[in-house]
C-alpha cells in the first residue's frame, strides 16, 4: 500500500473524506450523468513534473498519486499539476479526497463565485483569481474566475468558465525548468502573472470606451447615460477584481521567509504586485473619470433642458405679444364700428340726426376714441 505525506493511501478505492456538499440550484446547470463518473471526466491536463521537467502524462489521477510516492532520496520529490474544467461537485470532491483538500475551501470551489482571496489550510494554499477579457465584438468585459490548490507536492487548478486558459502558463513554465523547478508556488507565480497581464488589453479597451463616451457626451447623444451606466459596472467588477490582489501579493511576501520562499520565486511576485498596483491605479483613474464624465453630462443636460425651457418661455412670451397686439388693433377697430352702429340705428328721435354738425362730430368721435386707446395701448407696449 502507498504512502503519501506520511499516511497510508488505497488510491484505486479512495472514498472522499469531506461530507456531501450541494450546491445552490442558480450555481450550478442540473446535474448530469456523467456526474457521477470518475473525476478524469473533468481533467483537461494531468502531469508529473521533477526538477522542471515533464516525465508523464498519467492517464489517471489515482496514478498520479501513485507518481508522487515514487520519491528518491538524491533528489527533490515530484509535484503533479492537475487541471479541471467546469467540474461537477461530485467530481471536485473526488479529487478533494483523494489529496485531503479542506472542507471549506472545497465549497468554496464547488459553489464558484468567490471574491479573490488567499486561505491556507495547514499545508496547502487555497487562491481564488478573477481574470478579465475584453470583447471587441460587443465591447464588453466578460469575467472569469480560477481557483487554486497549492500543496507541498501538487497543484489543482479549478475553472469554472472556458476564459481564461491556463495552457499558455503550462508552456511557458515547461519552457523554464529552472522556474519549474521551483515547485508548486511557481505555478502560482505563473497563474497570477498571466492573469494580471491578461488585464492589458481590458484597460486598452476600456480606456478606448471611456474615449468613445467623452464624445458621445458633447454630442448629446441621448443614449449615453446607459452606457456611462453600463461601463461603470464593468469597472467596478474590475476592480473588485483586481484590489484583493494587492492583500494576497502582500500575504505571499510576508510569509516567503516563514515558508521558505525561493528568493527568485520572491523577486517574480513582487514584480507581479508592481503590475497589479499599476492596473489598480489604472482602474481608480477610470472609475474617477466615469464619474466626471457622469457628472458632466448631466450638467450637459440640465443645460440643454434650461435651454429649451428658455426657448419655449420666449417662444410663449412671442406669442403672448402677438396676442396683445391683435387684441389691442381689435379694440381700436371695434370703437368705431359701435359708433357708427349706434348711429346708423336711425332711430326718430336722434338729435344728432337733425344737427348740421353731426355727421363730423360721429366721425370725430371715432378718430378720438381709436387714438386714445392706440395710446393707452402703446404706453402698455402692447403695441
């Protein structure tokens, strides 16, 4: 019988040590039947690595484990790096209990959805990352997230998403055995440098949207507000995504000399906290831009509508001055037509009627009624 990290294993009937979890119904799809099938369903690479350098590719994890027993006195033991892809619960927790991953940490990779954080459970890290991509297509940042268990002899990467691939930093790592054979914290070093430079071209894209709305913006184009709206989100989940970074750099470089950090291995992750700082800043300034942008276009706004209020105002106060005048003509009009209709009654009894003078008193009358209200009128300005 094999013995592992001190204790005798039956690798080929090995029972999870971890009780049943389940998961939320929103998390996961509705179990299949392939779920309950061996764990290898789920592995899209397995590998046995000494000092850097590949020796196999087991066909099993059992024999994988198997591999990391096969120790030699003269030389550094094996370290197995396993790679799953939208596992399954049943298949995670036949893996947590074939390498004694902690209960917590277990759930935490099975319900997925996890903030970036660093836990350790005696001997073995637990990392959750966030990666980021930009889709120039429909201009969006869509989100991925991996989760990594890093133990003495083994690494087990956990994706719940297709984005990012881990297979550039299994190539780049097989083509630097010196780093490689550093163990299993330089596949952490590897995962979290290319996920901090896989946050490049999200910047390049966002900063290009940010651009786009500036003009978008002094255009008045009524659908901005929307996508201030909408970008703003993604760069707040970038930054959710990229902030924790900076703690679980920080927690790495405190306990380096407590674990025995390799002081290369030490000198790669504070360059990784260098880029991360830089893309952190990046993220602020943008998010401190979209504000200012926010902001100046509702100031834009309020203007544009203070203006239209302003023009339909002028536009009321035109008409009501043309109303005025209309009604000020109407009213010298009317004073002579009631005079000329109350003598053109012909009534019997009509001195004026009889008067040699009545007829240029009539038409007096009227002249001097019409020009006194024309007056009035005018000091109204109505006219």
């Amino acid at each position: 019988m094999p013995v592992w990290r001190g204790r005798s294993i039956n690798v080929p009937k090995v029972t999870p040590r971890i009780p049943a979890f389940e998961p939320p119904a929103a998390a996961f799809e509705p179990a299949r039947e392939e779920d309950d099938g061996p764990a290898e369903a789920m592995v899209i690479e397995r590998a046995i690595y000494r000092d850097g350098h590949k020796l196999e590719n087991p066909r099993t994890i059992s024999e994988t484990i198997h591999r990391l027993t096969d120790r030699d006195d003269t030389t550094d033991g094996p370290m197995a790096w396993i790679g799953l892809a939208h596992p399954t619960s049943h298949h995670v927790q036949q893996v947590a209990g074939i390498f004694d991953l902690h209960p917590l940490a277990v759930e935490d990779a099975i319900v997925a959805h996890q903030r970036p954080k660093l836990e350790r459970y005696d001997e073995t890290l637990f990392v959750v990352l966030r990666s980021a991509s930009y889709d120039d297509e429909t201009e969006t940042v869509d989100f991925g997230e991996i989760h990594l268990f890093i133990g003495p002899d083994f690494v087990i990467t956990v994706r719940h998403t297709s984005d990012p691939s881990l297979a550039p930093v299994r190539k780049r790592l097989e083509g630097n055995p010196d780093l490689l054979a550093l163990g299993p914290e330089a596949v952490l070093y590897g995962v979290l440098d290319h996920v901090v430079d896989g946050y490049a071209p999200v910047l390049t894209g966002l900063e290009n949207d940010i651009d786009e709305i500036e003009a978008q913006v002094f255009e008045s184009d009524p659908n901005v507000s929307r996508r201030i709206y909408e970008l703003s989100q993604e760069v707040m989940e970038l930054q959710r995504a990229v902030k924790p970074l900076r703690g679980i750099l920080d927690s790495l470089d405190r306990g380096a000399e407590k674990y025995g950090t390799d002081p290369e291995l030490q000198r790669l992750m504070r360059d990784v906290l260098d880029h991360t700082i830089s893309v952190s800043e990046r993220v602020d300034g943008f998010r401190q831009s979209l504000a200012d942008i926010l902001t100046l276009n509702a100031t834009l706004v309020a203007q544009t509508q203070n203006e239209e209020m302003k023009r339909l105002a002028q536009t009321a106060n035109t008409q009501a001055d043309e109303v005025k005048k209309a009604s000020s003509w109407a009213a010298i009009l009317f004073t002579p037509t009631v005079v000329a209709g109350i003598y053109g009654m012909n009534f019997t009894h009509m001195p004026e009627l009889s008067w040699w003078f009545g007829y240029p008193f009539a038409l007096g009358l009227m002249l001097l009624v019409s020009t006194t209200m024309y007056i009035v009128f005018k000091r109204r300005s109505w006219l």
